[in-house]
C-alpha cells in the first residue's frame, strides 16, 4: 500500500504541477484538483496501474485524498 500511496502521490503532483500537495492534502476540498484534472487524473491512474475503474467509483470520497485513491486502486489490482 505504501508503494501505491507514493506512486499516487507522485502522480498527482506531476498533474497539478503542485509538490506542496501531501498525502494528508484534501485534493477536491481544497481545490487541487478540479472536474479536468480529475479526469486527467483517472486516464493516468489507469495506465500507470493496468485497472479499469467503474464509474460509480468515481466519487469525491474516493477521489478527495491520495489514501482513498490507493485503497481504490488496492481494491482494483487485487479483483
């Protein structure tokens, strides 16, 4: 998990062009990433990972901090 968390972070960092954003930062509430970069975000998360996400997992809850994006990403390499 911890490896995944790191190449979640590393991702989004890269996409928002922002290395400030941690892994405690709130990326939709405190506004670092927007309804274009999240989808940005979802194309470079498939391909960095080979998964496929469901659209009902696109949620603000899965997608507002780089620990439920991992836990997501778990869920999908492990299926």
């Amino acid at each position: 998990m911890k490896e995944i968390k790191s190449r979640v972070l590393t991702l989004v960092r890269k996409i928002t062009e922002n290395s400030t954003i941690s892994e405690n930062s709130l990326l939709l509430d405190e506004g670092w990433i927007d309804s274009l970069t999240a989808v940005i975000l979802l194309d470079e998360l498939e391909v960095e990972f080979s998964i496929k996400m469901d659209t009902d997992e696109l949620t603000h809850e899965n997608f507002n901090t780089i620990e439920n994006i991992s836990k997501l990403i778990l869920k999908q390499v492990e299926r």
